[in-house]
C-alpha cells in the first residue's frame, strides 16, 4: 500500500517511498495499469533536497541512456544521448530517474496502453496518462509531464493525485518534444505538496518561502465552458467552494473578461497550426506510422489561414494582458479540473475544456481530487492563480488542500 498523502499531524511532509517499495508495486500492478515504457531498476538517487525520491519521466522528455519514443514506433529505437534541461536538474538535486512513463502519441490525443489505476477500464487522460497513473498508483513519488491544452490537470483529475502546470516558461524546456512553442509547459505530477514544491523549487532554481494568506479570497470561475460540466462537477464544485466559505474564507463569484468567450477556441487552433509546423514533416515522411487522430490534427493545422492563426495569438496575448484585472479580485480562483470523472474505455483521452484557456495564459494551476463520483472515480479541481506567483501558490495551497477527498488505491 503506498504511503498516506498527508503526514500524522495533518501537515505536508517532504517524504517519498523506497525504490524497492516502488519496484514492488510496479511488479504487482505494471501488468493492469502499463504506465512503464523504460524502467532502470539500476537506478540511485543523490545528495540534495529531492534525496530519494523516485520520479518518473513522460516519454517525451529526453534521460540520457534511455528510450525517447514520443508514443510512436517510428521512434522505437531512440536512445537520448543526454538528460533533458530538467531531468538534469532533478537529478542532481537527488532525484532517483526510474524510468519513461507512456505518453499520448507526440504528445497529442492518440492514447497508449495506460489504464486509470482507479478503475481499469476507464481512461487516465492524456497526454500525460502514464505518469498521472505510476503517481496515482503509488509506483513513483513524483513524475514529469508536459501541458499543450490540458495534459497534467486533466489525468491528474481522472487520476485523483496532485498535478501541477506552473507559469508558461518557468521549467526549462531544453531536451522536451515541441509541439507548440506559444502553449507548451512542463508540468508535475505528486501524491505529496510538499514534493511538488520541492521539485518546482529545483526546475525554477527558485526557493522562495512566501507566506501564507491566512483568509483568501476565493473566485468562483465557472468559465464560459461551465455547461460541458457534468451535474456530479456542479455539485462538487459548488460544495468544495462552501466548505471554503465555511472555513472563513472569503468566497465570491467571478466572471472572466468578455474577451475569454473566444479563448478557448483561440487556443485550439494555436495548437494544432503549431503542431503542424513543429511536427507535420512526421507526418509527410512517414503517412503509414501515424494515427488517424494525429494525422487529421496536422492535416487540419495545416489548412488554417495564417491570418486566423495570427487573430488567434493576438486574442492569446490580449487575454494573458487581462491577468492583473482579474485577479485583483481574488488570490486564487477556483475552476473544474475536467467536465466530470474519467470517461469509459481507453480509445481517447478525455476533453481538455476546462484546462484551455489557463494554458493558452499560461497561468500556475494545481489540481486536486475534491470528491469522488458515484462510479468511485475522482472528481478533480483546480485553483489557479496569477502568472508568476507560484511560490505564492504553494504557501496558499494547504488551506485549499486541507478539504480535498485523497483516496489510496
């Protein structure tokens, strides 16, 4: 059994699980969940304040020596010759690199094998799913994923464990697959605060300790996609805002710029136009060993005009230049993490509309489990705060986390 989420006192401890405990679990539960690509069970950690925590890495992200397939076998024999910017970080803060974890193909909406460890038959998201699910599952203490629309909140929703997207830029990006240079974000996944602020102290090179807001000012955002929420989502949503109220926190409802309407849109053409100029010479060169959905990605990318695409970037750059108005209202808002608990089946990924417009902003988000659907899936929320405040963020996040629903698996 992995260890709880939170320590004997209530309070977030900087703690992980032995490597052999993390093997065991991967030998007990790999053969269901196949979150795995490459797993060196070699592998040893360092001196520094990630000291032997086991983290796992999405097949995207080069680590020297080990398989970089993107999801595809047209990159099956790929070896990194060196750690990724970031994994080189972590490492040297002591981090133990396990191994790959399953990506969507490049990092798209193709899925791979992984299946929710919550329930098997049911998706973990994408594009992110296997390191959402090694976390979820115990067999990792931390892991790395990437953000283009809704790639960490969105499995760490399906998953119910912690995912992080910090501020556009913040991680380096050094040694990670492009595919679209205005959105792409690297991104963690935890069962553990304390280890998500310690992993984005070490990517950021940045240890700040603000302090904590002792009344926050909530806002209520239900965002212009609020109707794709299920009934379970409301619900859940408006009685985790309550048990904040509760809490003496200051609540209240705020409504996005009407600009933001447009957004989410916006974003998805920047997506696929951008992946079609980083990535459509995959698809020229080799028609054959593509899937159907990344295929019609590119070819759809490739047939937007330049001046929607350019409409769509200077939207992008207007509603990023909205950030301040909308948060002077509130120190964090509050948003689904996903329109309900994982879909069933493997065959596609979930939708990213409720992760879009934070990603097209390039806003810190930090998703949680906040209470669990009558099919004992997970039911996921985010708060979000102003670019560049992550380490405000994290000081501010115990007060949010101390009412979340963690469950073991």
């Amino acid at each position: 059994m992995m260890r709880p989420c939170f320590g004997a006192t209530g309070s977030w401890a900087l703690e992980g699980m032995a490597l052999s405990d993390c093997l065991a679990r991967i030998d007990e539960r790999d053969a269901a969940v196949r979150g795995w690509v490459h797993i060196d069970r070699s592998a040893q950690g360092g001196a520094g304040p990630l000291a032997g925590l086991v983290l796992g890495v999405k097949d995207v992200i080069d680590v020297a020596g080990m398989p970089t397939t993107h999801g595809s076998p047209i990159y099956a024999d790929h070896r990194a010759l060196a750690d990724a910017t970031s994994v080189a970080r972590l490492r040297a803060a002591g981090a133990v690199v396990l191994g790959k974890t399953v990506t969507a193909e490049f990092a798209t909406y193709h899925p791979g094998p992984t299946a929710n460890p919550r329930n098997l038959a049911h998706t973990p998201g994408g594009s992110s799913s296997g390191s959402a699910a090694v976390v979820a599952d115990g067999q990792a203490d931390f892991a790395l994923g990437t953000q283009t629309a809704g790639s960490v909140i969105r499995p760490a929703s399906f998953c119910g464990t912690l995912g992080f997207k910090p501020t556009f830029g913040r991680y380096p990006l050094g040694g990670v697959l492009e595919t679209a240079p205005s959105l792409d974000t690297l991104g963690l996944f935890a069962r553990n605060l304390a280890v998500l602020g310690a992993a984005d102290a070490v990517l950021a090179q940045d240890s700040a300790s603000p302090i904590a807001v002792s009344t926050l000012t909530i806002g209520l955002c239900r965002s212009p996609l609020w109707s794709l929420a299920s009934a379970p989502m409301m619900d859940a949503f408006l009685a985790f805002a309550a048990g904040l109220q509760a809490a003496d926190h200051c609540v209240i409802d705020i409504e996005l710029p009407a600009p933001f309407a447009w957004l989410s849109a916006a974003q998805a053409l920047i997506h696929r136009r951008e992946a079609a100029l980083m990535l459509g010479y995959i698809r020229r060169d080799h028609p054959a060993q593509v899937s159907a959905a990344f295929a019609a990605m590119i070819d759809q990318g490739e047939a937007e005009k330049e001046a929607d695409y350019q409409a769509a970037l200077a939207l992008q750059r207007k509603c990023t230049a909205l950030c301040p108005e909308v948060f002077a209202q509130a120190d964090l808002l509050l948003v689904p993490g996903a329109p309900g608990t994982a879909p069933a089946g493997l065959s596609a990924t979930g939708d990213p509309a409720f992760q879009r417009i934070w990603t097209a902003i390039g806003v810190p988000c930090l998703g949680f489990p906040a209470a669990w659907g009558a099919d004992g899936l997970p039911l996921g929320l985010q708060i979000i705060a102003a670019p560049g405040t992550d380490r405000q963020l994290f000081a501010n996040a115990p007060a949010i986390l101390a009412h979340a629903a963690f469950r073991e698996i």
